[in-house]
DNA sequence: TGTAGCATGTAAGCCGTTACATGATTGA
DNA sequence: TCAATCATGTAACGGCTTACATGCTACA
C-alpha cells in the first residue's frame, strides 16, 4: 500500500455510505480536481490497477453494474478501509513535502543561460501559475460550503495561497536579474561560470 | 537523458575547466546539499549509474585516479556537454512543479480525524519546516559572495521564501481548526466523513 | 583496533507512465 | 455518421530506491 493508494482510497470517502460508489473513471475525474494540486494524478489505467490492489486487501468493495451491453464497476470503500484509513492518518509517519521544481533548477543554471532567457522562463511560469490558480478557484468554487467539503477546501486554500507565494518570488526573481551585471547578452559558448 | 541526468551535469558546471572533477561521492554531497531541495538527491548507485550514462553521451569525461590502492574516478563536463545542457536549458519545455505533499493530503481527510490530531500534524511540520529551513540557510551562508555562486544564491533565497510561505500557511490552518466546530473529539469509528 | 567516512558498484524490485487494445453511449 | 466521452483493462518499459557486496583511509 502506497500513500497514492491512500490517497484514492481517500476519495471514496467522499461518497459517503448511501452512494453507488465511483467508477474507476470517475475517481480519475475527482483525483484531477483534488490530488494533481499537491499529490499525483495517477494514469487511468493506474486507477484500476491500484483498485484491484485495494478490493484485494478488501478496503474497497466493488460491485458490477450491467445497464444495457455496458459494464461499469463502482467502487465504494468499506468499514475495514474506513478504519485502515483513519489508521493510516493518524499513525504513519507524514513525510516531508517532495518538490521538483524544474524552473528553479533552469535558475540554478543561470550562469550559462544569461538573465534574459531566463527572465522569458520566468514569465512562462507566472503565466502557468495564474493558470493553474484560476482552475483551483474553480474547483473551490465548486465545493460550496458543504460541511462535508470544508477540509478540501481548506486544502484548496493552501493551494491558493502557494500559488500566490510562488508567483511573488518568481516576480521578486524577474527583477533582481534585472540588477545583476553581465545580463542584457548571451555568454559566448564556451564561457564558465559567471 | 532526463531532467535528474541533466541536473547532475549542471554541478559539474560549478567546477570550472581547471579543475579536476568531482567524484560520484562528492557529486551525492553536492546534489545533498542543492539539488535536494527542490529536485531530487538521487541514491549514490544512481549517481553513477546517471555518470555511466552521460560519459556514454560524450557529455561528461571521466578520469581515473589512483592514488594507493584506491581508485578514484573524477568526472568534468565536456564542451560537448556543455553545449547539450545551454541547449537544453534554453530549449526543453520548462514543466510546471510537481509538489508531493502529504500533509495536505492528511488534511483534505481532516473529517476522519478531528481538528486535534491534525493540529498535531501541522504542528510537526513546522517544525520540519523549521530544521530544513536553517539546513538551506547554512547552504546559503556557505556559497558566499562569489560570483560564481550567485544563481545558486537566488534558487536558495526562493527556497527559503518558499519554506516561510510555507509555515505561514500552516500556521493560518493550524487557528481555522480551532474556529472549527466539532472539534477537539475524536469521531466515532464509523462516522462518515462531517 | 575499530568506527566513521570515502569510494564504487550490482541486483531486485516497486511505482508509475505511455502505448496499445477494445468497445459502448451520447449528442452535434 | 462522426467525434467526444465513458469505460476497462494489458504490456512494455523507465526511473529510482533499497539491499547487498566490497574494500580503502584517516583518526580517535
């Protein structure tokens, strides 16, 4: 069991007791809205794979649905994955956030690429902050203040809020590479290090 | 060749032509203390393997050194290499960050645990916060004023302002779960989510 | 003398992706 | 009737980790 299978098992939680569940498409629907923001959207055919694992150790109970040619199987989580899962919360160790932030690492490398190119990549992130902000107020927008919901709002809100963190130190960073000497001009090819 | 391979040859960039390289030991020291921060410090065995793999591009040359009955094998970047990473750098499509954060996780399943517990979490996390942050200024004090270091010196002051965001953040969830009601008890075992 | 640090690798295996394969249903 | 969406899966493979294996060197 890995934390995204804790993960989707989470999803199911949403349902509540009285539902049909979720396909294994409609939890790949709920992980892009909620997970892809600060953990892992896995691949449709990894949804299925990790739901095979969790009807398994029976934490999800799957139950066949034939309306007309067409088979749909739902997935609904189960006392013994509510309880493995409240568990799991409260027990496992809770790592530290792991972050790839492939700009950063092109800044890193400033030296050989000259303030103005990176200043370019710099306003390509800003652009796809304020992009990726705009689809997680949506998705806010769309919990409404449902009670049920209050903590993924509140996760949405992180979200939000690091967004907005982000895209301050990316326009604190356009204009200090604005001060720095030696911009303005790419280095020859064969420069060091500056 | 992925973005970990090319981030490996980017701390060879630090080296200078004169120098005689780094081992794989020292690159793991050096990714240890940058690339860790917002990429990955790979495992040593994939430090060389990666080594393996550039050296096999031409990118990066390795030497060997034998001094006693130990060999040390020290590896520089090559023009070639040189060319491929400003190449790669100014050409490859920058991705957007990918952030793996179980504590937001954790807490978007807050309602099967109470506000207690997940203060309790959040304040574990402050304190991780806390060490890391004075890990990465040390890393900030060490690179100095040098020139050379000043691209680096702005990926750390990003990652400190990052992890200042972050503890502010926590620290506004920490008091919403206060305000929260049904808080301070935990919920019977088959309670759905509140 | 023994332990921490320096140094290099191989093997097994997990997690997850992309590519592939198949087909039903809905609506323009 | 065609495309988009709903729906489920298998196969191949890549990237990375952990565990394992080996040995030197400096220093307390």
């Amino acid at each position: 069991m890995t934390t995204t299978s804790y993960a989707l098992l989470g999803l199911l939680v949403f349902e509540g007791p009285e539902s049909d569940g979720l396909s294994g498409y409609e939890i790949k629907q709920r992980a892009d809205q909620t997970l892809r923001f600060y953990w892992v959207s896995p691949a449709m055919s990894q949804v299925y794979v990790e739901m095979d694992r969790l009807v398994g150790h029976d934490l999800v109970a799957a139950l066949d649905e034939d309306s007309g040619k067409r088979r749909t199987r739902r997935y609904r989580i189960t006392q013994e994955g509510l309880i493995t899962l409240r568990t799991w919360l409260a027990e496992s160790d809770t790592g530290f956030p792991v972050l790839k932030h492939p700009v950063a690492l092109k800044l890193l490398l400033g030296g050989l690429l000259g303030p103005d190119r990176l200043q370019q990549i710099l306003k390509g992130y800003l652009d796809d902050l304020a992009e990726r902000r705009r689809q997680l107020d949506a998705v806010l927008s769309g919990l409404g203040s449902d009670d049920a919901y209050r903590y993924p709002g509140l996760v949405a809100e992180w979200g939000l809020a690091y967004f907005d963190a982000e895209a301050e130190v990316a326009r604190t960073m356009l204009h200090r590479l604005d001060e720095l000497p030696g911009g303005r001009a790419d280095p020859p090819p064969d420069a060091p290090m500056t």
